[in-house]
C-alpha cells in the first residue's frame, strides 16, 4: 500500500479543521469566527478535490503517515462511502456555519462573549474529527476519532452553561464513554487475536471464533449507544432540547454519523465472514422499533424542538433498517442497492435534520416560544422558516425527489428480492409516522391567530436561508444520485402512482396527528370545541401515554445500563447460534 496521486488531500482534511481550532483559540475573540468562515469554503474545496482525484483513480484514494505502511504504520484511505460521505458532512458543515453566524457572531463593538468563542472551536473540531472518522485505515484510530467526537460534541449542549443543559451533557458523555469501553474492549480483543488493528489486514485475516463474535458484539453495541439507537437513546432527547439550535444541527446531522459510518465500515469491511443475518435482523428490529416509538413520541410532544429531537430518535431507525437487507441468498453481507441506501438515507438525514432543527431555533427565536398548540400565525410571520422545517420533513418521508425515496425504492427492492417481505411493511409505514409530525407542525402554522402575530425578533434572512437550502438539498437528492441507480427501478418519479402514494401518506400521517396529538387538532383547525372523532382520541390517546411510558422506562440509567450489557450478550449469542458449522 502507497501514497497514491492527491493522497495528500485526506491529510489535509483532517488537519485544515484542527489547525482552525489551534488558531482560533490562540487569536480569541471574534478572530476565531473569522477564521472558521474562513475554513469552511477552504474544507468544501479539499471536500471537492477528495472527489475529483476519486472518480479520476481506479482505487481508493490512500495516504500513508511517514512513509510506514501497515501494521507498523497508519494510512489514510478513502473509497466511494469516504468520499461521499466527507462532501456531503463538508456541505452540512457550511450550511450549519451560515446559519449561526446571526447567533454566534460577534458585530464590530460588541463585547466577546464565550459561547461564541466555544461554538466556532467545536464546529471545527467536530468537523476534523468526522473526516478522521471517514479516511482512517485503522480501529485505534477510529477510536481516537471518536473520542475527539465525543468531547467535541458534548460541549455543545451546554454552551448556555444553565444547570439542565450540564446535567444533559453529563448524561450524554458518561453513556458515550460507556460505548468507548465497550469498542474499545473489542478492539482489544481482535489485536490480541490477530495482532493488527489494521481493517484492511484484519479482512484477510478474522475468522467466524470466539474471539470475533465478542468483538464484533462489544464493538457493535457500543456503536449503537454513541449512534442513541433506540433503546439506547437515553442522552439524545434531553441534549436537543436544552442545546442551541445550531448544536442540536451539529449533534444531530453531524455527531451520530460517526459511529453510525464505524457500525458500517465494521460490518461490511472488516468482519463480512462474522456477522450473521440473525444480528442483522436484531439491529434491523431495533431500526424498527425506533421508527415506531420515536414517532409516536414526537406527535406527543408540545415543543417543537422536542418534536424533532424525537424524529431524530425515528430516523435514526432508518439507518440500521438496510443490514438485514444486505445479506445475499448465501447468508453473506455484500456491497450492493442496501449499503447504497442506507447511504443514501445517512446523507438525506444529515441534511433535512439539520435545516429542521435550524428552522425549529428560528421559529423560537422569532416567537419567543416553540409551542407547537401556540403556533397560530406562524406561516404567516415566517414564511421561508415554516416552509424550510416543511420541506425537510417532506424529504425525510421520502416523497419524490428526495434521497429518502431513493434510498426506500433501493431497499424495497431488496427486501423484493431476498424475500423479506416484513421490512417492507416497516418501510412504508414509517413513511405514515414522518408524515403525522409534519401534517401536525403545517396545520398548527396555518391556523388563523386570535390576533396578528408579531415577531418578537427580526431573524436574519441568511438562517433562513441557509436553513431552506439544506432542506432543498435533501429534497432534491435524487436528481444528484440518478447515476448509479438502476434504470428499471425509477420509470417515472412523477407518475400517478407515486403521487397517489404520497398523497395516501399523507392522509395516513393526518389521521395519526389527529389520534395522538396532545391537542386536539381538527378542534382547534376549526375552533370548536369538539370533534366527531374524539372516539378516536380516547382510543389512541392511551396508546400514545403507553408509549410516553416505555420511552421514560427506557431512558433512566438503571435500565439503559442492562440494556447496553444485555444486547451486547444478544449480539454474542446471535453471532454465534448464526455462523456456519
């Protein structure tokens, strides 16, 4: 393995972000604002050549340190999955940056305040860490960029420095650094056992034994407790709420991509020959169940923020739902349509997500409040933010053309063809559950207010715009991702029978607002008092308090502890009761 032509590029990734953080933090002040504006096109630049010098070599893209290849060295490696991945973090990046330059920057004579100063050192440091994530040839590495996640990530809940939001970040860095054990603990395992840390080396060389199924077990679930994969989701919720709108962007577009990439790259890349469809289909169920109980806890929700905290918790579902679908006729797991999907929706989340949270800061920030019932007016006052946060959740129910529906049509596919019928189901219900917070937020916004709604404050234009163009981006993912798509699968994305889907997903998310909304929602649509389908609401709304219930159960630390140690055993056992004998 040798440095190949533009290698030098991935370096250059990782460190421009870092030594951002380096300057900034010596200069202080309102220097360090300048000096991310400044790293945020220099970032998307280096993004873009990653890519071009990519689709110019037959390989991946590698960078060895020093001049010392593995093991006793370390390279950096980009393939298709880095190089995607790094432009489409690098864009988010930027949009993310425009937007907080109304809340975190400093105007000439204005004092230097700190939250300002922290948030441009994390956004750098978080972007640095995720590039790491994506080029490293190595799971030591990989861990070191995690951690340089975490403690970039966690900072960002309480840039407010108010007791609630430290005892979120405290939450959330005491169950990720139980993860880090448990990854570490595997990684560990697998040196110990083959003597190389290397991916590419321990591809050749790890076999279906023991010391691979405790590995791959430990190292998965605690992946998924950093990812806040249901039900190990206990520090997402109270992180988003208390946190800024442009960190809860950063945490949710940006931070669990990183362990989510490491699930895959570990999976697909570096232990094929030890993962079983039975742990597939355990990490597919847990994708399933988040969706669910994610999305009924967000329609129960009363603040916006909150609202889209627990769509995070759903989406995140989606992205384990394509494991079990990799898996060949053979029981083998294979680079194909799933891992494209699930690529797919990585990159779509990233983007809607973050212009939904974006829009959620705006509406409060204007308003005063982000009472989703006091809404009244809301489309009328913020027209481009309404339409932002609706656009986002459009694209996240995967209607036509956004990367969600691509990456739906790929796994439907999937599931066609490997005969697992059920995950279709999941599929497209899911849909029906994403359209029910967005049908509720939309009918909220257009009511007619008692009186005019007047903003409490003058939001600047470029929030919402940028908050708007990272909606569109995901909205308009297909037409970016046309290329590698099979020509039989997508006839007509504007036919009647997809617009007749979109318009029944609709109607499905309607009738789930109306049943489980805290708030009646078709009385105050009208302004009555009552509604011939209260029958409906006293059913439902049980239902819906069971799920509030188990979502609570879940999230205290005694259960969240047994369930992180119980799964890691149900991996094992998986791992072993599916391998070969």
């Amino acid at each position: 393995m040798n440095t190949t032509p533009g290698g030098w590029l991935l370096a250059l990734a990782v460190l421009l972000p870092f030594v951002g953080v380096l300057v900034g933090l010596v200069l202080g002040g309102r220097h360090a604002q300048r000096v991310a504006t400044l790293m945020l096109p220099l970032g998307l630049a280096i993004a873009g050549g990653i890519a071009a010098t990519w689709l110019q070599s037959v390989d991946a893209v590698v960078y060895v340190l020093g001049g010392w290849t593995p093991p006793l060295g370390i390279a950096l490696r980009a393939d298709g999955l880095s190089v995607v991945m790094i432009g489409a973090i690098a864009v988010v990046v930027c949009g993310i940056g425009i937007y907080a330059l109304a809340d975190f920057g400093l105007p000439a004579g204005a004092p230097e305040a700190r939250a300002p100063l922290v948030f441009w050192l994390l956004l750098l440091a978080v972007w640095g860490s995720l590039n790491l994530v994506f080029v490293s040839g190595d799971l030591f590495t990989l861990y070191v960029a995690l951690e340089l996640l975490t403690f970039s990530g966690v900072p960002l809940v309480c840039l407010d420095g108010r007791g609630e939001t430290l005892r979120a970040a405290l939450r959330y860095l005491l169950f990720a650094l139980a993860g880090s054990l448990l990854y570490l603990l595997g990684a560990v395992l697998l040196y110990g056992g083959y003597g190389t840390l290397d991916m590419a080396l321990l591809a050749d060389a790890v076999r279906p034994e023991p010391v691979a199924w405790a590995a791959a077990a430990l190292m998965t679930v605690g992946l998924l407790a950093k990812t806040a994969l249901f039900p190990l989701h206990i520090w997402l919720p109270p992180a988003h709420a208390g946190a800024p709108a442009a960190a809860s962007a950063v945490l949710s577009g940006l931070v669990i991509k990183g362990s989510w990439f490491l699930v895959v790259r570990l999976w697909f890349d570096v232990m094929p020959g030890v993962v079983t469809l039975p742990s597939a289909e355990l990490l597919g169920a847990m994708g399933a169940t988040a969706i669910v109980v994610g999305s009924v806890v967000a329609l129960r929700q009363e603040r916006l923020k909150l609202l889209v905290a627990y769509s995070t918790v759903a989406q995140i579902g989606y992205l384990f739902l394509m494991f079990p679908l990799a898996f060949d006729a053979g029981g083998a797991i294979e680079h194909g349509a799933a891992l494209v999907a699930g690529t797919l929706q990585a990159i779509s989340h990233a983007t809607a997500k973050a212009g939904m949270f974006m829009a959620a800061g705006l509406v409060y920030a204007a308003l005063g409040h982000d009472r989703i019932a006091d809404l009244a007016g809301a489309a009328r006052a913020l027209p481009i933010t309404v339409l932002a946060f609706i656009t986002s959740g459009v694209a996240l129910m995967g209607v036509v053309p956004s990367g969600a529906y691509l990456a739906k049509k790929l796994l439907l596919d999937a599931a066609d063809q490997s005969g697992q019928w059920w995950w279709t189901i999941v599929l497209q219900g899911g849909a029906v559950f994403t359209a029910g917070y967005v049908v509720l937020v939309l009918v909220n916004a257009l009511r007619r207010p008692s009186a005019p709604v007047q903003p409490k404050k003058r939001i600047a234009r470029s929030s919402e715009l940028a908050a708007l163009a990272l909606a569109l981006t995901s909205l308009l993912l297909a037409f970016a991702a046309l290329g590698p798509v099979p020509g039989d699968l997508i006839k007509n994305p504007l036919a009647p029978k997809e617009l007749g889907t979109t318009l029944l997903v609709l109607l499905g998310g309607a009738v789930l607002a109306f049943a489980l909304a805290r708030s009646p929602l078709a009385g105050r649509a009208r302004g009555a008092g009552g509604s011939s389908g209260e029958p409906v609401r006293r059913l439902a709304l049980p239902i819906g308090t069971a799920f509030e219930s188990a979502d609570g159960f879940v999230r205290r630390w005694p259960s969240a502890s047994i369930g992180l140690l119980t799964l890691a055993a149900l991996f094992g056992w998986l791992l072993l009761s599916g391998a070969p004998h």
